[in-house]
C-alpha cells in the first residue's frame, strides 16, 4: 500500500537522530550520574525568573496562544531594535528554516546552496520540500569560502544558509565581510545567516548581521531560545526578516506553533539579563578551560566562538566517545556531519568540564 500512497523519496530519509539521552545511558551502562555535553544546551538551565512565569501561567494552558504572538514580537522588536513587522516567531528556528524554504523555494526546479558540512536541517527541510541542493566545501580550517559559494550561486538559487557562529566548528565571520558578500548576491537570491550562537561571540555588535537586514531586501537572520537562553525545551526561535518575507510567512505558517508558555518564557528570559550575563561568563570561562586541556592532551582543537568545541583526538574518535560514554559522559561524535575524526563537546558548568576532562586524561595517559 505505502507504494501507492506515499511520495516516493519519502523513504528515502530517516528519522532524525538526537544527541543520546541521559535516562538511557544511566539504563544501559548502569550509572546513577551521567552528564550530557551533546546538544549545546544552556549548563545553567532554565532561568528562576522564567521557572517561575512557567509556573504562573500554567492555568493558561486551555487558552489558544494569540494568533500572531504580537506581544512576543513586540518585546523582541523592541531588544533587536527593528520593527515588530520585521520579526516572526516560530516552533525553534527549525520551524522558520522550513518555512523559509518552502515559501521561497519553487519544488523540483530551484536551488538553496549551503556549507558542506553544516546544519543538518537546511538540508532535511530542504530534501524534502523537493528544493534541489548545492553543496560549497568549507576550507581545511572550516573557514568559509564564499568566493566560492558565490560561483555556486545561479538564477534558481532562492536561499543560501550560513550559520554565524558555526556548527560544528564554532568558526564565525564578522558581518562586514558577510556584507561583501551579500552585497554581491542577485537581488533574487535570500541570504539567511542562523546567528543560534550569536551570544556566545563575545561581540555581538561585530559579528551580527542584524543591522543588514535595514539595508538590504535580501536578507534575513534567524535566532533561537535554545542555546543562550535556555528554552530548548520550548522550542521557541525568531527570525528578523524583511518586511516582504514576514508578510509571506504569516500567512502559511501554523497559527498556533509557539505554545503560550514557551511565548510568556521567552518575553521571561528577555527580562532575566542576570542569567544570561552568568550564561556567557560559564560558557566562555568552560570553553577556555577546557580548549587548553584538549590542546595539551594532544588534540587538534578548532577555536570557537559558541557554546562548544570541535576537536579531533589523538586516538581513533569512535573509541573516545564510546569510552567517555560508558563512564556516562555523553559528547557528540561528528560522523553524521562526514567528520569522522572529529568530536563536539558542549561547554557545561565547571564541576562537569572537570568530570570530562578528567575522563579524558585517564583515557589518554593509562588506558583507563
Ligand atoms: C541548535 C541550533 C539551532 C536551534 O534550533 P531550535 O530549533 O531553535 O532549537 C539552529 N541552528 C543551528 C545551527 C543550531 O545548532
């Protein structure tokens, strides 16, 4: 039956693979602590400000959400300094990333152009919207070429992705030189630079390209509750985009896909500057601490402007993720990204970058 009803290609993909998750490996390997250094969470949590407003509104939770989340995107409008009507809000960024291929893209005739490797869900979206793919190679040092993304580009190409900083190497760009770039772009080609770690740059005014979205129609950035705020588990993302591309959205996008907590959590964790400020003093002190470590254990280490590291180890990678695994540290091994050599680990709160590193250096200096 499933050959006369489904879409063909639709075989061809497989469900989506997470980072492991914490009950399961304390089941398989019989550990009663495990820590998960996988996704790039917040280390501190949720906010208390924004535990709390959970707690407040959940008597709302038989009310629809309002349609539009105007007072979401006012709020939001308001600390990116742009209009509400250059801002949407949606189901995490993935929702906007699918939206934005699916509005822009025509099916089996135009073309969206992306790093290889990158985000695996510019892709996903993109397959399986029937947007045909272009692939431009990132440099040997991950950098960006986009000279060579702009050869890429051709009169079908309706969107290319950069994620500013990057995933998995945690490279960024500063926007004057996405600008160039930009400004070299066919007005009928959409730029969308995934800024989901944007906060951990340290200088958000140099490498965001929000200011661009004024003065040029074609492009568009996409930011996440997720990572420096974090609300993975809410799923809330927005994009600040041109008033054209916020018009088309609203009017294909599913009304209700922000939920009304995750809605009041994230005008919550706008106001709570104190927990984002301890955010970033954790992610960037773990990052450092934890980049000299690698180095002087011997691995090949990518500096990163997010909230996590991409190293290659001295010894076969496959077997330091399954070592660290069954000592109940999860990181992430990078062969779903075609780097086979290459491991992420997200920067957590000290006391678990130590219990990693201190795996680690057992692994490499006895074996154990
Ligand atoms: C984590 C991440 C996101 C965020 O996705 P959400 O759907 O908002 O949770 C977006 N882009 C990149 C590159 C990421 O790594």
């Amino acid at each position: 039956m499933k050959q006369n009803i489904l879409r063909q290609e639709i075989m061809e993909f497989s469900p989506y693979v997470p980072g492991m998750n914490i009950e399961e490996v304390k089941r398989k390997y019989g550990l009663s602590r495990v820590i998960k250094l996988a996704s790039n969470e917040n280390p501190l949590g949720v906010s208390p400000i924004v535990e709390e407003t959970i707690r407040r509104y959940s008597s709302y939770g038989f009310r629809y959400p309002e349609g539009t989340n105007p007072s979401l995107r006012e709020r939001l409008a308001r600390y990116v300094g742009m209009d509400p009507c250059n801002i949407v809000v949606g189901n995490g960024s993935d929702e906007l990333i699918d939206l934005v291929i699916r509005v822009c893209c025509v099916p089996y005739k135009e073309n969206v152009v992306v790093f290889d490797p990158s985000f695996s869900i510019y892709r996903l979206q993109a397959r399986f919207h029937g947007a045909h793919l272009k692939y431009v190679p990132l440099r040997d040092d991950f950098s960006f070429d986009l000279t060579r993304m702009s050869e890429e580009i051709d009169k079908n190409t309706r969107v290319v992705f950069i994620t500013n900083p990057d995933n998995p190497s945690g490279f960024a760009l500063p926007s004057r030189e996405i600008e160039s770039f930009l400004s070299s772009l066919p007005p009928s080609t959409l730029l969308i630079v995934d800024e989901a770690y944007v906060e951990f740059s340290g200088d958000i005014d140099k490498y965001s390209c929000i200011s661009l979205v004024e003065k040029y129609s074609n492009i568009g950035i996409i930011r996440t509750f997720s990572k420096a705020y974090g609300l993975a588990g809410l799923r809330i993302g927005y994009g600040i985009f041109p008033k054209w591309l916020c018009d088309a959205l609203l009017r294909v996008k599913l009304p209700f896909s922000v939920n009304i907590l995750a809605e009041k959590a994230a005008i919550a964790a706008l106001e709570d500057r104190i927990f984002l400020e301890e955010t970033l003093k954790t992610v960037e002190e773990g990052r450092n601490y934890i980049i000299e470590y690698l180095r002087r254990y011997g691995c090949k280490v990518y500096p990163s402007l997010g909230n996590f590291i991409m190293f290659s180890p001295p010894i076969d990678a496959k077997k330091v993720f399954g070592h660290l695994l069954a000592k109940g540290i999860i990181i992430r091994p990078l062969g779903s990204y075609g780097l086979e050599d290459m491991l992420r680990v997200s920067v957590g709160r000290m006391d678990e970058n130590k219990v990693f590193i201190e795996a680690l250096e057992r692994l490499f200096y006895a074996g154990l």
